[in-house]
C-alpha cells in the first residue's frame, strides 16, 4: 500500500490550481466536488455512506431549528442514532459477533460465526463526530442551521481534512468555505511550509523508524524489546499523524483556510492529563464538550468524576477501532488521567516540573504495547514473560533506543526552525532565501532516505 496513489496526489494539486483560475462563485462548487472525487479514490462506494452522514445532519439540523424544545430531543436523538448505528455497522458490527458467539460459547451454546467482513471506509469516525457535533451545536442553539446544502457538504467533506481530521467545529470552518477569502501570499507560503515539513515527517521519519517497530511487533520479541519497540512506536505515531496534520492545515492554507492545531508539544506535557490536552486537541476538545461536560465534567464528586473520566476514556478506546486491546488501552489511559488529576487537583508533586515530563513520557510510551499489540493475546502473552530472552536481547533494545533517539533529533530542530519561520515574517528579504534553503534541504533529505515502500497514514484506519 502506497502513501497515496498518484492519483491521490495529483488531485489536490489539480483542485488547488484550478480554484484560483475560475471565477470565485464556482469555486465552492470546484472543491466540493474534488474532495467527492478524492474520497472517491479510496473506494467509490465510500462516497454514498459520506453523503448519507452529509444529508442526514443537514436535514436534520434544519428540523431540529424549527421544531419545540420538547420535540426537539426526539429528533436529535433519531440524527444521533442514525448516524451512530451507521458508524457501528461499518466499524464495530463483525467484532460485536465474534465476541457475541464467544460469550454464547462461554454459556455451552455452539453457533456459527456469522461475520460481514465490511472494509472500514477511512475517515468515517472523523466526519461522523464533525457532523454530529455540528448538530449538537444547532440543537443547543450554539450555532444556526445553515440553509446552504452546498456550505454544509464542503464543511462535511472538506478534502484536506476529511480522512483524519482535524475535527473541526462549524463556528470555526463554515465562515471559511465561502471562500470569500483574499489571496494572501504569506499565508501560502506557511503553507507550503506546513506541506513539506508534514512529508518528511511522514516519509522520513515515520516511515523511517516504523520498519524497525514492524519488525519487533511482527517476531517473538522479548518484553524489554517489545517494550523499547513501544517508545519508538510513540515517537513513529506522532510524526505520521502530526505529519497528516500538517499536510491538512498546509492544504487549507492554500484554500485560505485555517483549520485548527491539532498538537502542541504533547511529549513536554508534565502530566498524563495535560498530555492528552495536546495530543489530537481537536478529538480532545469533542469528547469534553459533548462527551465529559454532559455527564457532569468535573463538578461532581470525586467518585462521579473517575467515573466520568473512565467513560470518556472507554469511548475514546472504542473510538480508535474495533478490537480489545484499543479498550484496554482506552482504560489504561484513564486511569493515568484519573490519577494525575486528583494529584494535581490537590497540588501534589508528583506530576510537576521536569520529573513529571519523564515520567508522563514512560507512562505514554508504555500504554503505546498496548495499543500497537497486534491482538489482546499478543499483549498478554509479552507481559507474561517479562524475563524471558531479557538478556539475549539487551543489545537489540539499546541499538533501538539509540535509533530511537537519532529520529527524535530531526523533528526537535526542523520543529524549532518550522516555529521560527512562522514568527519570522518581519525578517522581510531574507525570509524566502531561508525557506529555500530549508525546502532543499527538507527536499534532499526526504528523497534520499525515504523508504521505497511506504504506508498508509497509522490514523486512516480510524
């Protein structure tokens, strides 16, 4: 599988060339219809199921703004349980039967595995959220239905951000995709800044350091491997998804559009809870505001908040796909968050200062076993025999944390020089001769040391 297909590349840049030669008033018609045709390329049939998540938000969004309060709960609810049951069927409806003839054989009740196998359509988890969160907004009056079919599909489909996010709110992307926008060459620039930096992460660093990863989570490796495997799993994830992040924001930025940060120093968080505030911010702030806060957020007791926290953190496991070991991730995490913010909370020591960035940056990088397990037995079977083969591959663990660290290297200075550009529009004339530099130097190295084979972005199976 390919980093995308040639197809896949050429579009956007078909799209992006074509919206600033055609008249402005066709050029929400233009996107809307690239980013069907880019979906498209996934698997033509994914365009029906983003459509009928489109058309049944819109429509329903609109009956919602003119119906009673009292009526009003009942249309949401059907929105919502449309949508959801949508996204269950094509995500959770094979794993829901396999554990359904497990717990009948627990019972002595022998039936056949009935499974669909339905290929995940890539990016339904995204859009659906963004969707559903839109509805919510009109149906707590936070924002007003919008009466454009044509506005709300580009908001629902909006290429640049429409397989993994970011998730974005309507009060920040509808306003922008009337594209009323004036060209403004600094903020293309930052983009193209965003677009090169986001692929050599990606095809560098990434890709770079996950063939080891595969390698060790693919054998029989020995838990202080796997282990180790798991933080460089840590440091492979977060350059692929900020790598995509980058790409979508650099993307719109060449539409004139600002979609939102989605990381912001994760790994330099002193505690698990404010880790998580800056990894995937955008899925972050949707689970709070219409997950944590209507089930009372913090304002509770104790008790209720663990337990508030605890669902959250079920859903969001759930969320990342189908299988037991994104569960027990999902409960691994909140617990981490529990603890560290009551510790906090009460003003303990334990998660502050630079001692609470290490040991967030274990505990994180120690969940990440869990999560790149391939099954459930994989990850009990490692932990099982934690001393087994311990010794035997002692060297094997050290020359991964040593590459570990090499890759780690690029993303703390091309992070820093990225940051700089983006605060360096008063160096005026010598502003462009240092991003050609950087380009060619981001350029050279990414043709040289990317892989030839390369993946899929870790979050398209979301």
């Amino acid at each position: 599988m390919s980093f995308f297909s040639q197809y896949q590349v050429i579009t956007p840049v078909v799209i992006i060339g074509l919206f600033w030669i055609i008249p402005r008033k066709y050029r929400a018609y233009l996107v809307l219809g690239g980013s069907y045709m880019f979906y498209g390329l996934f698997r033509l049939s994914y365009v029906f199921l983003l459509a009928a998540v489109t058309l049944s938000n819109y429509y329903g969004s609109i009956v919602l703004a003119k119906n009673e309060k009292h009526i009003r709960k009942r249309i949401l609810f059907i929105i919502l349980a449309f949508n959801l049951l949508l996204l269950v069927v094509f995500k959770y409806l094979d794993f829901l039967l396999f554990n359904y003839k497990g717990i009948l054989g627990l019972l002595g009740i022998t039936v056949p595995l009935l499974s669909f196998e339905i290929l995940l359509p890539v990016g339904i988890s995204f859009y659906t959220f963004q969707c559903l969160g839109y509805t919510i907004d009109v149906y707590k009056n936070e924002c007003k239905a919008t009466k454009k079919l044509l506005d709300f599909a580009l908001f629902a489909s909006f290429f640049p951000q429409l397989i993994a996010g970011p998730i974005e709110s309507a009060k920040n992307l509808l306003p922008q995709i009337k594209f009323s926008q004036k060209f403004d060459m600094n903020n293309f620039w930052r983009g193209v800044d965003l677009i090169i930096w986001g692929i050599f992460k990606k095809l560098v660093i990434a890709d770079g350091i996950g063939m080891y990863v595969d390698y060790v989570f693919s054998n029989n490796s020995s838990f202080l491997l796997t282990l180790t495997a798991s933080f460089a799993f840590g440091l492979q994830i977060y350059s692929d998804f900020s790598a995509y992040t980058d790409i979508a924001r650099g993307l719109g930025k060449l539409f004139m559009v600002d979609l939102m940060k989605n990381f912001n120093s994760p790994f330099l968080a002193p505690s698990p809870k404010e880790f998580f505030k800056r990894w995937h911010m955008s899925l972050y702030k949707w689970v709070i505001k219409y997950l944590f806060i209507p089930l009372g957020g913090s304002k509770k007791s104790t008790f209720r908040v663990a337990v508030n926290i605890m669902a959250v953190w079920l859903i969001m496991g759930l969320w990342h796909g189908a299988s037991w070991t994104y569960v027990l991730w999902g409960v691994y995490c909140g617990v981490l968050v529990v603890i560290s913010h009551f510790e906090v909370k009460n003003s303990g020591k334990i998660f502050r200062g630079y001692s609470g960035i290490f040991l967030t940056y274990t505990l994180i990088n120690s969940s990440f076993l869990i999560f790149r397990s391939p099954s459930i037995s994989y990850f009990f079977s490692i932990i099982a025999n934690p001393v087994v083969g311990f010794f035997s591959h002692i060297d094997a663990a050290c020359i991964l944390a040593v590459i570990t660290a090499v890759y780690s290297i690029p993303i703390i200075l091309v992070d820093s020089i990225k940051s700089f550009l983006e605060k360096a529009e008063n160096m005026g004339r010598w502003l462009y001769p240092m991003r050609i530099i950087v380009y060619h130097i981001l350029i050279s190295v990414t043709v040289l040391l990317a892989p030839q084979y390369t993946e899929y972005f870790i979050y398209f199976q979301f």
